[in-house]
C-alpha cells in the first residue's frame, strides 16, 4: 500500500518557504563534522536569539532547578510556570526534550513557543539539559529523563507549589527530543514504575528508522528517499550525529515503534510532522502502529515545510503561529483525553 496523495502531496513546497530559498543562500556543508566546534556554534546563535527575545512576560515565571541522577550527579532543568495561580490550585507538568541531533541544545531551546504553551495550557514546563553525545552515547539521555521523571512524580512541589502528577504528567519533545521522550515513556512502562504518564509529545522525530520499518509498511516509507534533497540538518550530519550517539539497534528502547513487548500501556500520543522532511513517514507509520493497538491518537501535518521550520525558518511566521497554537491544543488534548489516575 502506498502512502496517500495527501501525504506525498505534502512534499511540495510552501510557497513562502520557496520565496525564502530564492532570497537567501543556504548554509554551507560542514566539510569536517567536528561536534564540539558545531556545539559551541549553536551555543552562541541561541544565546543571542534568547537574549533577542528578552524576558518573560509579567504572567509568568521562569527558573533553574537541579534534578538528582542515578550516578550521584545531578542536572539542570529550566522551569517554566504560570505566575498566577491560585493557591490550591493542582497544574499538569510537562517535562520536555529538546533537540539538536542528540549531541546539541540546551534547556532553554524552544523558549518562545513554551512560554506560549505554559501560558495558554496552564501548565508547568520542565525542560531538561539531559547529557549529550558523544561524551554520553545512548542511553544516557534516556536514563536522565526516566530518572527527572520519577524525581519530578515524588517531588513535585520542588518543582512548583501547584505542579500535581494527578493532574497529567506529558513526556515530549521535538526532533531528537522526540526519540528521547518516546524512550522514556517506554522504559517508565517496562520498568512498572507508579509515575503514571499521561500523554505523549512526539514533534518531528526520527522515530522509525528505515530498516526498523515492519514490512507490510515499507512501501509507505517513502519520505526519506522524496525529500532527499531538502534533507534538514543534512545527511552528512545526521549520520554524524547517530554515530556519536550510538544507539543500540539491540535495545528495545532504541526503538519503541517496534518494541518487543508491543503497546500496551503507552498513553495517547500527539505527533507534529513536516511534509518536507525526510523524517515525515517515521511518524505517519509509527501512528498507525499505535492506532493497531487501540491507543489514541493525534497527528498535525504540515505541508510543504521542512524539518523543525520553526527554528530553522522563524520568519515564516504564520505557519510558525499555527505550529505553536496547535502544539497548545495537542496538548490539551492529551491531559483531556486520558482518565487521569491519581498517584
């Protein structure tokens, strides 16, 4: 079965993404994938982008926690909160990933649209500064949320005074972030472990690798091969990403689309996927996988638009705006849809 019109439909092109293509030139090719030197670049390009953007709004809150680990460190998290709440008041936590080819990125990743989607889903965001590869290869990132995770279900006041795990806990992310938190949410399952997780946020991720695919699906695979030349970061650097990262095909979280023990217990999913992007099939197949297992879901395409557009192409601003307002109502939707069990 091939994938449908609409789906291959959405590889042409945004006409406001075409115009930014003829008016700019894209960035040069990394000749020598040198991680470090591609980090610090990041680093500072965000640093001046957050300082661009300012502080927060008068309605809400923002600070640095440190989250304990497993080896006897700990790590830093950014929190995001509403500022008025009312006392007694019990909000939902959602404890986010960031990406950046799980060797880049930091907590404050994606500033802009948390402060939106804190403010307007009335709930408390973690993001965590989880370690990175290579120094951390897979899967330490893993290991660092489940172990944020069950911190955050047992203490959640040090997180906030009105953060409640039985109002929701959603476990999300964006591109690489997206792999992450579905591991988390995998690994929380198989360990029986009483955080209760509510929903899941899988935004533009590498979820299903090509020869991970199952084959009554692989000719609905296509995405990689029809956005071949649009690929965002491009294939030298992802594979150089995946490399340093390390991942371990044997591991049932490296890949929990096709996790050996199946599906059951996974909470609703909410997927955001790019029509443009070579990752685009991942998520559309991964969706039907779920949906097999009766579990529900939600999934926002968006047409003719490449990887993570809203980072990489941030003056396309309307489609940036509809992004943002349909991760607060995807969002909401996975706290609304689940009977939410009390801890």
């Amino acid at each position: 079965m091939a994938p449908s019109s609409e789906i291959l439909a959405s590889a042409q092109p945004d006409p406001d993404f075409l115009q930014i293509l003829k008016s700019s030139s894209p960035p040069p090719l990394p000749t020598n994938v040198d991680i470090p030197t591609l980090r610090a670049t990041s680093n500072k390009h965000k640093n001046e982008a957050r300082d661009a953007l300012g502080g927060p709004p008068p309605n809400l809150t923002e600070r640095d926690i440190e989250i304990p680990v497993r080896d006897g460190s700990s790590i830093l998290a950014y929190i995001y909160s509403p500022s008025d709440v009312v006392p007694g008041d019990e909000l939902p936590i959602f404890l986010f990933f960031h990406g950046g080819g799980f060797c880049l990125g930091t907590r404050h990743d994606d500033m802009e649209s948390n402060r939106v989607l804190a403010l307007k889903a009335s709930i408390i965001i973690v993001c965590l500064d989880y370690r990175l590869a290579p120094e951390h290869p897979f899967p330490q990132a893993i290991h660092d949320g489940v172990d944020a995770l069950h911190w955050i279900a047992h203490n959640p006041t040090q997180v906030h005074p009105s953060a409640s795990p039985s109002a929701g806990i959603i476990i999300g992310g964006t591109s690489a972030g997206a792999n992450i938190a579905n591991g988390v949410v995998y690994l929380n399952r198989d360990l029986g472990s009483p955080a209760k997780v509510t929903g899941q946020f899988l935004g533009v991720g590498p979820l299903l690798p090509p020869p991970f695919v199952p084959e009554k699906y692989k000719d609905d695979c296509v995405s990689h091969e029809q956005n071949k030349d649009v690929t965002i970061p491009p294939e030298e650097l992802a594979r150089a990403f995946t490399a340093a990262y390390k991942p371990d095909p044997n591991s049932p979280i490296a890949v929990p689309a096709v996790h050996p023990s199946g599906h059951s217990g996974i909470p609703p999913t909410y997927f955001q996927v790019c029509g443009l992007d070579g990752l685009r099939d991942e998520s559309i197949i991964y969706e039907r996988i779920l949906q097999q297992d009766n579990i529900s879901t939600r999934l926002d395409l968006y047409p003719g638009l490449p990887h993570h557009f809203w980072e990489f192409f941030p003056q396309l601003t309307k489609q940036v705006e509809k992004r943002t307002n349909d991760t607060v109502e995807g969002i909401k939707w996975l706290l609304h849809d689940s009977k939410l069990p009390k801890l």
